[in-house]
C-alpha cells in the first residue's frame, strides 16, 4: 500500500491541455480527441479505487471496519510495496443515505507512534482532505462524517469552528465534511519492531467504532436527484475488460455523485466530459475516436507533467520527494492526481507523511531501481536523527525486483527509530539517553546470504539473496518542515564491497 508537489491554478489549467482554457477575449471548444483524453485522466483513479474498494466490499460490505491484524512478511504478496511499520484499519464509506459517527480511542499513553489517517475521498479520485490522530494533534472521541457538497471538505473541530454549526455540538470533537457521498477511511497503527505491543494494537484497534445516524437535513445540492447506495455491482456490473473503455464507462458512473473536489470547476469538467460523450451517467464514444491510441497519449502526458521541476522538491544527495502540492490532495491538477493513484494510490498528504526515493546516479539511468552485485553493499549514512512532529516515526524499507518484501533469516523487512538500531560503539540510537538527535549512524543494506560482523548485525536490512535489482523506501510520518523542505541533511547513500563476517 503505499507510498507519499506548486502551480497556481491557472498555471495547473493550462497545463492539463494548453490552449483549452477560456480567455478574457474568446472562447475555444475543445476538440472530442483533446476532451477524451482529459476524461481519461480524470477518471482514471477511479481504476484504483476499484482495486482496492472490490475486496472489502465482497468481504464486508460498506460501512463495516475491517483490521489487519499481522504484520505484512516475504509471503504477503497482496499488494506491491507493503508497508510494515503499521497496522490498518479500513472501511469503505457509503454516505448516500445517511451520516456516519467513527470513534477515535485515546491513544496518549502509547510509546510508539501514531497515525490516524481519515481519507474520504481516497474512495474516488485520490484526494486526502480530512485527517484526524496524533500526528494532526486531533483529540480522541467522536466525529460526525457527512456528505456536503455546498461546504468546504475538511475537519471542523468543534467548538473552534467559524460560524455557528447545530450539527457540531458537545457529543462530537467534530464534524468532517465529504464532497462525495462515498469515500474511505484508513486507520494505522505503529507497532513496535519487535512486535512485542501487538496485543496493545490490537486493542486499541477494538477500540474504535463506526456507527450510521439520521442525517438532521436534506442536502440541497441533490435535493432532487436520488443517490443510489454503493454496491458492487456499481464498481464491476456491465464494465468493459478494456481498461480505457472501463475508465470512461466508470467516470460516466460516478460523475453524478461524485463531482470535483474544487466546486468553481465543475463547470469546466462538466463541459469536458460531455465533449467526450458522457452525460447524464452514461458514456457513449464519438464517433472515430481511438480510446486506446488516446490512453496511451493521457499517460505519457501525465508521466511528463510529474517530471515538472514543479511537481518534484530536490533534497539533497540524490534524494527526491513529490512537491506538497502535488502529493495527497490534488486540487484540479487532475495529471498529478492520475499520476499518485497509478504508483501510490493511499498516500498522505505531505503534513502527514513523506515517501523519499533515492535515485542511485550509477543505477539505471538515475532511477530509483537499485543493483547490487552478489558481493556489494549500500550503506545509508545518516548524519542525524530524522527531525519528526510528536508522535511521528520514520523507516527505510528493502524490495526486491517485484517489489515485494526480501526474504531473509532474520525476518527483518525495514529498519527504523522503533528498530534497535545502534551507533558504531554499539550503544542504542533510540530508547535511552544515549547520543543526541545530531549524532550519525548508519544502515548495511546487504545480500539476506552474506552474514555482515556482528556489530552491524543489528544495523542490517537484507537486500536480495545473490544480489540483483531492488528498491528502498524512505518512508517519514509526522515530518517537519525541515524534512519536507529539505533543509535536513538527507542520509548519504554509497555502494562498496559487501562486509564480511
């Protein structure tokens, strides 16, 4: 699951399709070909929605929790790039009739870190608007969800809202407004590297509820149009194998439920997918137009606007991070928003987390894959501890050449500040007293079949039985501006000879 971006509006406009913007002078239709390819854009989160909505609700059905109980392991092959730092907890959102009230359990007198992550609009395009938890320094209790199209998408803590609210009163710690009637919630919980608090998890996961009440009025946006409750014949029934005659049919689904998150552009959006045959929920294709030829032409377009300087922060010692502008909630930069559901499609805003990637200047052309030979090694440099918020925690996490977890000896996936992790005289780098948070230590990235010295036992993420190609995630939740600027010195990375017991 995994993962973790600024243009101005109008420069985000016009990227999207240069010349289809309306000047102060004119007016310029766009053609069916440039209309097609932005619905094809737009519409495609909604392919990783479906992946990831289908199985919980064949499961569960909506508005049920559901928890991970286990960490994930070599043998978890569910989902590319698994995270092991967390536990989650899930459950598809169906507002369509009704509010919903989820539970929040105290979580103070937790050592570890944690996250409480609230992401109602993940369930159609992407967009990361609500989080509630330790890290957004939320209060535990309850929260009232509600789909309202008419106000701002966010959480509105009770008791400092502007304006007066009847629906924010003393049984909530606030009120989350949904700009869709249907949307995801995704929990997580640190656990310790050694699982020993997993049972604490597991309570603490027991803890939180999810319940429906009576909605106290109409909302006037759709007073007059019926929302249908979401099933899963809506996500599969009648859909085209091909997956760029489903992204349209899809996008014809769920517009009418599901409008832009940015309400001054629904016009714009309206106009352009009805030059590109959807209207009134269904698609109907015009006549000579390639789908496949038009997909293939969306996602290059989309791959070479994430490549923008804009839309990429630099951080130093070939390290690099989505900008936060184009990570978690997207606005109406809907390339980018294609762009993170393709390759990332839960990802956090970048007050919540980030998700550095190191591209090895000697590697594959500078790309993030990784080679090491049967007798090399990478050794991860850092000069400090990651500066990170209350609550926050960080990790470096090994892939193999499928992006799944490296099996090893030592079950050790990822090492982090909950790992026992020691400084070159091998005393602990957290979990006492000793060091400061400006004193380096460094991480082997190693062959899981070449034992390194004893003393850098405890500092060994395997990588690949052999050597071969891989990745490392650097994954930071609760980060400081420091982190996301990257005014903090990012970890030096340097390839040698492997270490020999």
């Amino acid at each position: 699951m995994r993962t973790i971006f600024t243009l101005t509006r109008a420069m985000v406009a016009s990227l999207l399709f240069p010349g289809l913007i309306a000047s102060p002078v004119c007016h310029m239709e766009p053609t069916v070909e440039e209309a097609t390819e932005f619905a094809l854009i737009y519409g495609y989160p909604l392919l990783s929605y479906a992946k990831f909505a289908l199985p919980i609700l064949q499961s569960r059905g909506t508005n049920e929790l559901s928890h991970m109980r286990q960490l994930s392991t070599a043998e978890f092959q569910d989902v590319v790039r698994p995270n092991v730092d967390t536990l989650y907890s899930w459950v598809i959102l169906d507002l369509s009739e009704r509010d919903l009230i989820i539970e929040v359990p105290e979580i103070s007198d937790r050592t570890t870190g944690f996250s409480h992550s609230m992401m109602l609009a993940k369930s159609r395009y992407g967009n990361n608007y609500a989080n509630i938890g330790s890290i957004s320094q939320s209060s535990p209790g309850k929260y009232r969800v509600r789909y309202s199209r008419d106000r701002e998408a966010s959480v509105q803590l009770c008791g400092k809202a502007s304006g007066h609210d009847d629906e924010c009163d003393d049984d909530y710690e606030g009120v989350i407004n949904a700009p869709t009637p249907y949307g995801t919630f995704v929990g997580r919980l640190a656990v310790e590297d050694d699982m020993t608090d997993l049972e604490e998890v597991h309570a603490l996961q027991d803890q939180m509820a999810l319940y429906s009440i009576p909605r106290k009025q109409p909302h006037p946006h759709h007073s007059n149009r019926f929302i249908p409750p979401l099933t899963i014949e809506m996500l599969n029934s009648s859909l085209s194998p091909d997956i760029s005659l489903r992204t349209m049919q899809m996008t014809a689904r769920f517009t009418p439920f599901s409008r832009p998150r940015i309400i001054s552009d629904v016009r714009h959006v309206d106009d352009m997918l009805r030059h590109a045959g959807i209207h009134h929920g269904h698609y109907k294709p015009p006549t000579g137009v390639n789908l496949t030829y038009l997909a293939h032409k969306a996602g290059e377009s989309v791959r070479t606007h994430a490549a923008l300087p804009a839309n990429t922060v630099q951080l130093g010692n070939n390290w690099s991070e989505l900008a936060p502008s184009a990570q978690g909630d997207y606005g109406t930069d809907y390339k980018m928003r294609y762009y993170v559901a393709q390759w990332g499609y839960l990802a956090l805003v970048a007050s919540e987390a980030l998700y550095p990637s190191y591209h090895d200047p000697l590697s594959d052309g500078g790309g993030t894959t990784l080679t090491l030979g049967a007798k090399e090694a990478y050794t991860i440099t850092f000069g400090s501890k990651p500066p990170l918020a209350a609550g926050g925690f960080w990790s470096v996490t090994a892939y193999n050449a499928e992006q799944y977890l490296v099996p090893n000896s030592l079950n050790r996936y990822a090492l982090g500040d909950r790992s026992n992790l020691t400084y070159a005289d091998g005393l602990p780098v957290y979990g006492s007293s000793n060091g400061s948070d400006e004193t380096g230590f460094e991480i082997l990235v190693q062959p899981a079949d070449l034992q390194p010295p004893r003393n850098w036992t405890a500092n060994w993420l395997p990588a690949p039985a052999g050597g071969g190609r891989m990745s490392i995630t650097f994954r930071l939740y609760g980060p400081t501006q420091e982190l996301i600027s990257g005014q903090w010195e990012y970890p030096h990375v340097r390839k040698h000879v492997a270490l020999s017991a």
